[in-house]
C-alpha cells in the first residue's frame, strides 16, 4: 500500500516515536465526542525541527496530520479522518519559563491547564481560561478551540491570554507570532486568527500566555433558583449591576445539581436548579458588601433564595466541570450542544431548546454559562443518528435567529463543519478558505475538520 511505504519514509525522517499497533493508534483514534477515526499513527515528534521534518514529508506524500494535546474536545475536533497521521502533543508537557514580574508563562503545548494553574499559584497568580476539563485539558488544544471556562464571564476567553506562539505552518514554515508587549497595533490580528483555528492552519510548539494577579478574596456562592424564574433577566440584572465583583455566572438546571450531589457529594443541600457565582474582592468586607449588593439585584429578578459560600472557589469549578462526565455516566450517548445567544435573548432560547426536545420527544438538561449566555443544552439521543442531526439544526436555527452562534466554546469540528455557513456566510467562507490556502496549501493538517466540506 501507498501509506505503508510512506510510513516506512518516515522512520528516516522523524528523530521522535512512530506507533502504529493497534492500541497505540486506537488511543489517538477519539475525543470526547461519539466519532472515531482510523489513523496510520501515532506519532511524537521530538522537538520543533522534527516537526518540520513531519510536515515536509505530509506534504511529499499527500498524508494528513493530526495534532492532538488531551484529546478532550467534543465536536470531533482531535478525531483524526481516516489514513492521517496524529501527532501527538500531550508528552511535550515542560513549563519552560515563567516571569513572575511580566505575569506571563512559556510553555510546551501538551501542558495541562490545572498544572499549569498550580505551577503559577505560588506567586499571587493564575490563568484565566478554565474550562471544565481544565484538570485534563492541555494548552494546545486550549488554543486549538479558543476554549473558556466560567471566569470568561470576566476574563473573556483562551485568545486574549495567548501573548505568542510558535507554529509550524501547513507549508512547513516555522513563525512566531505575537510577543510580550503588553499591546500591540501591527495590523490585522495574525495570532488572534491562529487561535480557534483547530490545528488546520500550523501546528503550535510552543505557548507563551499571559498570566493574572489571584485576587486577595475569591469566594464561591451557590444560589438555589425558583422553578419559574427568567433565566435571561437573572443573567442580564447580574451582569449590568455594578461592583459585584463577579469572575463567574453558571447555571446547573436541577438535573445537573442533583447528579452532581448524588455522584460527587457536592453537599448543595437541596433539590432544584443551582446559579453558581464566583466573586473576587480586595478585603473579606469587600466581598460581604459585593455579596449583599448580588442578593438585592437576585431580589429584583424574583430570587429570593439564601445565598451560600462555597467552601474552595476552585473546587467548585471542579464540580462543575464534572456536570458533564455525570451525565455521561447517568445518561451515556447523547447530543452536548453549544450553542450562545445574547444574554438578552436567553429566555427565547431556552424556551426554543424546550420546544425543540418537547417536538422530538426526547429527555433534556441544560447547564450554561449563563452570563455569556452560552448554553449546553443535553438531548438523550443517538449522536449519531438522523434524528440527532436534525435536532442539531434546529438548535443552530434557533440560535442564529437570535444573533446568536452555534458553538460558545467548544469550536466546529466534524460535527459543525456543515452548518458553518449559516453563521458566516459565503464570503465569510471564502475567507476563511484563503486563509487556510495560505497556511497550508496542500490541506493536511486536520483536513475534514471546520471548513464545510
Ligand atoms: C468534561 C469536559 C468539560 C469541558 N468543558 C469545557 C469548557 O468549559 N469550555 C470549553 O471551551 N471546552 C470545554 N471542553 C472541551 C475541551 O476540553 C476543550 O475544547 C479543550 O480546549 C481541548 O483541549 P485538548 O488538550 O483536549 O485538545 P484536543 O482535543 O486534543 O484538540 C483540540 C483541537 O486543538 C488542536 N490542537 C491540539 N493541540 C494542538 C497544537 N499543539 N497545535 C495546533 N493545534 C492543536 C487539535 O487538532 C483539535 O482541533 C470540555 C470537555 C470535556 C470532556
């Protein structure tokens, strides 16, 4: 076979590990959604130069490559299309340098978020994008899909803490782009455009992100909801009222808190939906004020509920990351949509996403970052089937009708790549596909991912 004989090219040239038995490829084969390709192999280069190397050959042999840090996206965004190589990034995990006084860390990009997090703790400092998998995930991929997590509601998301990286191209150029200035004006955002970009436009060796100052107070609130209150108008009343201090806004529906309670032992105390809320101070008086000014504006929106410190604000990030692997092990397949709206419209949304399960007859539970109105809305059915795509329209319609977008967070992947062209339009499409024909002109990096096929 044609793949075979380039695989036996590529031992002369890659100085790193080539896997191709069955287990180490069937180890690269997924993500954290239902899809699974076929890969040639696994591989592990040893540094950037064989990276290089990598692509030239990809290049020479018309053979895709994969790049993968954890493995952890959802919509098919690591899963490699079949006869690809993966590259594996996971075991480039070294923290090369941190500057305390710059408040920035350089990286390999197979570091995990959490170590990353606990490397930085001991000086006053931390990374703002926590996503749910932030104990798994890895900076690479967290670059990959432009990830956030909820201390987005303050922090905003993965691309305005990435200071620069360093890639390799589709075309096997090496570049860095960006660098440590504070701020920059040199034209259109070339980094900013690398990431979201899904490994298709180079593969990224190395990442310098920007780091912030641990603030003296962060406490963790949980809220109990009343059955009937207006999610948009708690989102939009939180996020308008002034000095609250709030980093987080999430929002579990009762099915998630009270999975979370029963599997975790999460001690909510109490049945029902859940707001959880993080708040960050200077002083403990601080936070009493900022925690008293919340309740008043929860009052307006009909919460009248008591508000309760969490004990550990990290912790409860913890929980709340695990929302989805509890479902996973209550509900297994199941549709774990992404979809955002303004916060404005969330009322219209959720009422959509209900009518949407109600019409299709099937079980949903929503958890959300609310604040951004970035919702994950859970239909037990069959990923895989007509039905599931069907319901992933009209979703996506429902959004778009919105002035919303059909992934907050979690990218387009395989899963998206057909309705891209909903949310940007043709020309947007045809942009996009430039950029791409510039980076990487033979499409072998992660093909069959993002563009519409
Ligand atoms: C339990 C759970 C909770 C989650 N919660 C959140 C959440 O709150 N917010 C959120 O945004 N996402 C969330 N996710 C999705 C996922 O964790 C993120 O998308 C994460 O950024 C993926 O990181 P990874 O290391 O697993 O990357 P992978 O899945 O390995 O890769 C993701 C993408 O990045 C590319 N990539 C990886 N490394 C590189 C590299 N070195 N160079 C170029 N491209 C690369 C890949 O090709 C792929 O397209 C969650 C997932 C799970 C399973």
């Amino acid at each position: 076979m044609v793949a075979d004989r380039a695989l036996r090219t590529l031992g002369r040239a890659l100085r790193g590990r080539i896997e191709t038995d069955a287990a180490a490829r069937a180890r690269v084969a997924g993500d954290g959604s239902h899809l699974r390709g076929a890969p040639l192999a696994r591989v592990v280069p040893a540094d950037a130069d064989d990276v290089v190397a990598l692509v030239r050959w990809a290049r020479r042999h018309r053979i895709g490559l994969v790049p993968r840090g954890a493995g952890t996206s959802l919509d098919g965004e690591s899963v490699p299309a079949d006869g690809t190589v993966v590259v594996d990034l996971g075991p480039w995990d070294r923290i090369l340098e941190i500057s305390a006084s710059g408040r920035w860390a350089r990286v390999q990009p197979g570091v995990v978020n959490g170590r990353l997090q606990e490397a930085v703790a001991p000086l006053g400092l931390f990374y703002p994008p926590n996503p749910g998998s932030w104990r798994t995930s890895t900076i690479g991929g967290n670059v990959g899909t432009n990830a956030s997590g909820p201390r987005s509601f303050r922090y905003g998301a993965t691309r305005r803490w990435i200071r620069a990286v360093e890639v390799v191209l589709g075309t096997g150029e090496r570049l860095r782009l960006g660098s440590r200035a504070e701020k920059r004006s040199v034209g259109p955002d070339l980094l900013g455009l690398l990431v979201g970009s899904e490994g298709t436009l180079g593969i990224v060796t190395e990442v310098t992100v920007r780091l912030a100052p641990i603030p003296p107070v962060r406490w963790g609130l949980v809220v109990p909801l009343p059955a009937r209150v207006r999610l948009g108008r708690v989102a939009t009343a939180l996020a308008a009222a002034p000095a609250t201090g709030l980093a987080a806004v999430e929002y579990l529906d009762a099915y998630s808190a009270a999975g979370l309670a029963a599997a975790r032992g999460a001690g909510w105390g109490r049945r029902g939906a859940l707001l959880l809320l993080e708040v960050e101070a200077d002083r403990v008086a601080e936070a009493r004020a900022r925690v008293a000014r919340i309740r008043t504006v929860l009052r307006r929106v009909g919460v009248a509920a008591a508000v309760r410190r969490f004990p550990g604000a990290n912790r409860l990030w913890d929980l709340r990351g695990e929302s989805g692997r509890v479902m996973d092990e209550r509900l297994g397949e199941r549709i774990r949509e992404d979809v955002a709206v303004p916060p404005d419209r969330l009322d219209g949304m959720l009422a959509a996403v209900r009518g949407i399960a109600r019409a299709e007859r099937v079980p949903l539970h929503t958890f959300a970052h609310l604040g951004e109105g970035s919702l994950h809305p859970n239909l037990v059915v069959d990923p895989a089937s007509p039905r599931a795509e069907r319901i992933r329209a009209a979703l996506y319609a429902a959004a778009l009708d919105r002035d919303g977008t059909i992934s907050g967070e979690h990218g387009v992947g395989r899963l998206k790549r057909s309705h891209l062209a909903r949310e940007i339009g043709p020309v947007g499409i045809r942009l996009l596909r430039a950029v791409r024909q510039a980076c990487d002109p033979d499409g072998i990096l992660n093909p069959g991912k993002l563009y519409p096929p």
